[in-house]
C-alpha cells in the first residue's frame, strides 16, 4: 500500500510514473511517451523530468535498472505502482462524482 | 554574418538568486543580439561578458538550479542529459544556477512546470540556509572578543569606544558595514529563494522583479568600505594615533592629582622604587571624545615611626570628557571594568585554590563595592578588597565630577581617606 503522502500527484508526475507501466524506459523515451499520449497536451521539459526521476529514485517508487554510457534506464518499483494505482483510484473517485453532479 | 570578437560587459539588473529575472534578462540580451560568453565566478563583481552574435537572436536560455550541494559529476550528467534534449550548457551563476542555451526553437523550456522547479529548488534552499548559518559563524568569530564584553559588561565597551574613539568608532563602522553587506547578502539569497519557491510551490511562475543593480551596487559598497578600511589603516600606522606617550614623572602630571607623598602617616619616610618594573609607566593618552587620559603609579617602601616597613602602592587615573555625559559614560565603564577584573581575579582563584592555595582562606571574602555619597561630588563608588598575603586592605576610589572622572587606588600604607579628600578639594579648584 502506499502511504498517502504523494497523492495528488501533478499532471507530469501521474504520466512519468505511466510510461513505466509497461516496460523500463530511458529520459528520451519517457518524453516520447509522455507526448504520444497526451498528443503534445503535457509538455514535459527535461529540468522537469529529471527533477522527477531523481524525486522518485529518492523516493523508491522507481529504480534505475541499466547504465549504459550517459544513458540510464529506469522502472517501476512495486511502492510505484502502488501508488500510481491509489492515484488513478482517487482519480477515479473524483471523475464519478463530477459526471453524478452533470446528470 | 560572423561573430563579433569584442566582448561587451553589460551588468546584472536583478539579485542573483532571482530565477525569473535572471532567465528573462540573458534572454532578452539575445534578442537584442548579444550571446552569454561567460559568467564570472569569483570575480563576479556584477557585470558579465556577452559577444555580439547575428546568431544570438535565435536562442534561447534557460537556468537549472543547482545549489551548493550537487557535485560536478552530477552537473555534468545533467548537463549530458540535456543535451539530448538541445540544451547545451554555457556556465554557471555563483552556486545557484547552472545556464543553460538552446538554437532549437522546438525545444521543451528545461522546466515546464512550476512545481518540478520548486523541487529542483531544494538543495539551494539548504545551500542558502548553510550559507548564512556560515556568514554568522563568522561574525561570531571575528568578534569573538567583543561579544562577551558587549553583553555581560556593556558599560565598559561604551567607555572603551568614548576613550579610543577615533581609533574604534570608525573601525567598527566599517567592520560593520562589511558584515552587514556580507550578512545581508545570505539572507537576501535565502529570502530571495524562498519567496521563489513559494510562488513555484502554489503552482505559479515567479515574476520579474524590479531591476535595481543590486549585485553591483554591494559589490561597490563592499569595495568602498575594505578602501576605507585599508586607508584607515595606513593612517593609523602613519599618523601616531596607536602610540600612548609615556610621561617623565610628576611634573608632566597636569591634572588635579595626589601625591603619595601627601598621604602618608605622619612621621613616615618612603623609598621609592626605583625599578618602574614594579610600577606601571605613567601614561598620557588622548582621543576626540576624551581630550585627557592619565595614568600614573607611585610606589615604594615605607617606613613608619614604629619600624615597620610596608609595601606602598598609589595608582590614580583621571579622565576629562568633552562633556558631562561622556563623563558619566565613563565613570559607569570604569566601575564596571573594575569589578570585571575582580570578578575574573576571583574566578581564577577558585579554580587554583584547591591545587595552588588550598592552605589560604578565600581573599575574596572581603571584598565589597559600595556607593558613597561624598560632598563635591556626583558619583562616587568604592572598591576594598584584601588578599590573603596582605596586611592592608586595598582601597579604589572611582569617582565622577562633571566632565571629569578619576580612579584612585591606594594600598599599603597610602591614607585613603586623605588621598580623596585632598583630590576633590583640587578637582574643586581645577
């Protein structure tokens, strides 16, 4: 279980946290990602994805898997997909109760 | 077009810790033609070098906090990781900012969102906290000395600076102002990312502040104060002002005074040393608050009509302030100062006794401070106090009449009584 104290995860936090989901990826490929999946909606600056990624190594809800040259790889640690999923719950929660209030 | 070799040193609008400021002038600098050369690292004095480049309009730059804190392996994996992404590093701002430029006008800004910077920004919040901490440890040791005088015993700091005035009043000023530039620098830095990160923190950018040259403006005032402080200097050595002129004897002794001769018991006979080793020199000092400062010593062995032969000791210091509330001033100091050294005296004691004295009572078991009320004068504060090898109690008048201020300290078989009542009859005529 997580321990609450990262929720409400930012925008950029919530999609970095994602493109580990499925597979281990680098800087460069997390940024593809990000803006693949969001078709350029979240913008993601490498200052802000390498805070990011240094934050959650800190944090153990990823972990760096290779080194190769300047290159580093990364996936998610088990905390980290804890937490993403406490994430998407609460977003979940947040979603319902604003379409209850449309209809 | 080609790059125009000159460089052209243009200075620093905003504070260094200014992290919109900063970015938005070095990119304002670009489209006005000019590309960052270098940033100045410990010769910074406020200003720094850009070359004109037909080039420069097409870039971009961004800083990257950095803090104290981070290595430089770290600053240069980050460095390679940004390059990646089109950002190639340029220089670095002090300890705060790394600086990024990118010719990519597709290139993600390094932050796009404000609350990865605010994170970005933490090591330099502990930078600027371990920064100041570090400027205060240093004005506590500089004045380490002062410090405890300052608060235990304020009145005999106040006198110091009234009777060495011209030497410790400008001194201190300046002292003052460079810790006050240096100090105020570290919190401004720490106040500064603070406020910063404060903006990042509720989700918003931080906004241009206004550009006052303030790098430059204490890089000027620390110049013109250590300038000062170095002239100041040379003329203390130059002009004479260290130096205390040593009198002769008794006859350079203008000021209302006493003899040790005058107050002896009658049918005494006195042998004075001859050894002034025994004896403090008599003194003249001066400075611009306290025109006249004397003191003198008088001493010797006295023999008195029954044989017995004592130690005899009549130190006097006399003070003449410009004013009546210098003087008074002073006579706080001294009273002050005199129980300080009996106070210190009596601390050393206890800590020997038991090693070095553990067959003597305490001397200090006598001592006693009292307030007199004496005609003629308007203040008066008396000291006795006798050690376990003396005969005689040790007596010290210190006194306020107007503008003047003495200290009468009479041991052996010098008459106290006397000594005093023969210096206000002269103060009263002087």
């Amino acid at each position: 279980m997580g321990d609450g104290k990262h929720s409400p995860l930012t925008e950029p936090m919530l999609y970095v946290l994602m493109a580990f989901l499925r597979q281990e990826r680098c800087g460069t490929e997390i940024t593809q990602f990000v803006s693949d999946k969001t078709g350029g909606r979240v913008r993601l600056g490498p200052g802000t994805l390498y805070t990011l990624l240094g934050k959650f190594q800190e944090e153990k809800l990823i972990e760096e898997t290779q080194v190769d040259g300047r290159k580093r790889t990364y996936r998610l640690t088990h905390l980290g997909r804890t937490v993403y999923e406490e994430e998407v719950e609460r977003l979940r929660s947040c979603l319902r109760d604003a379409e209850e209030e449309l209809l | 077009m080609k790059r125009d070799d000159a460089l052209t040193k243009k200075y620093v609008p905003c504070a260094l810790w200014d992290f919109a400021g900063l970015q938005a002038w070095l990119n304002q600098q670009a489209q006005a033609g000019y590309a960052l050369e270098r940033w100045p690292g410990r010769s910074f004095i406020g200003r720094v070098s850009f070359r004109r480049d037909p080039e420069a309009p097409h870039t971009r730059y961004c800083l990257d906090p950095i803090g104290e804190l981070i290595g430089e392996t770290e600053l240069r994996d980050r460095a390679a990781s940004y390059r990646e992404f089109g950002w190639h590093y340029v220089d670095r701002i002090g300890k705060l900012y790394a600086i990024y430029r990118t010719d990519d006008p597709a290139a993600q800004n390094l932050y796009t969102d404000p609350e990865s910077l605010d994170w970005a920004m933490k090591k330099q919040m502990r930078f600027a906290w371990v920064s100041v901490i570090v400027w205060i440890l240093w004005v506590a040791v500089i004045f380490r000395k002062d410090w405890p005088l300052l608060l235990r015993w304020p009145e005999e700091y106040l006198m110091n600076l009234i009777l060495r005035a011209e030497i410790l009043i400008p001194l201190y000023g300046i002292l003052l102002i460079l810790v006050i530039t240096a100090v105020s620098g570290g919190i401004g830095t720490l106040l500064g990312v603070r406020q910063t990160k404060a903006y990042l923190r509720q989700g918003q950018w931080p906004p241009v502040s206004s550009r006052h040259y303030p790098e430059f403006c204490r890089f000027l005032l620390t110049a013109i104060t250590a300038g000062a402080l170095v002239l100041f200097l040379v003329f203390l050595g130059v002009s004479g002002v260290l130096h205390t002129r040593v009198l002769s004897g008794p006859e350079e002794w203008a000021f209302p005074h006493v003899t040790l001769e005058e107050v002896l018991p009658a049918g005494a006979s006195l042998r004075a040393y001859d050894n002034r080793e025994l004896l403090h020199s008599d003194t003249f000092d001066h400075s611009l608050l306290a025109p006249e400062q004397y003191d003198v010593a008088q001493g010797g062995k006295v023999t008195r009509e029954d044989g017995t032969v004592t130690k005899t000791r009549l130190y006097q210091e006399h003070v003449r302030t410009l004013s009546p509330a210098l003087a008074q001033a002073v006579y706080r100091g001294r009273v002050t100062a005199h129980r300080h050294t009996l106070e210190e005296y009596r601390i050393n004691w206890e800590e020997n006794t038991s090693t070095l004295h553990s067959n003597l009572p305490n001397a200090f078991d006598s001592m006693a401070e009292e307030s007199v009320s004496y005609p003629g004068l308007d203040g008066l504060t008396r000291f006795t106090y006798q050690f376990s090898d003396e005969r005689h109690p040790n007596v010290v008048y210190i006194g306020l009449a107007g503008e003047r201020v003495f200290v009468l300290n009479c041991s052996g078989a010098a008459d106290s009584q006397e000594a005093l009542s023969l210096l206000v009859q002269r103060l009263d005529q002087a």
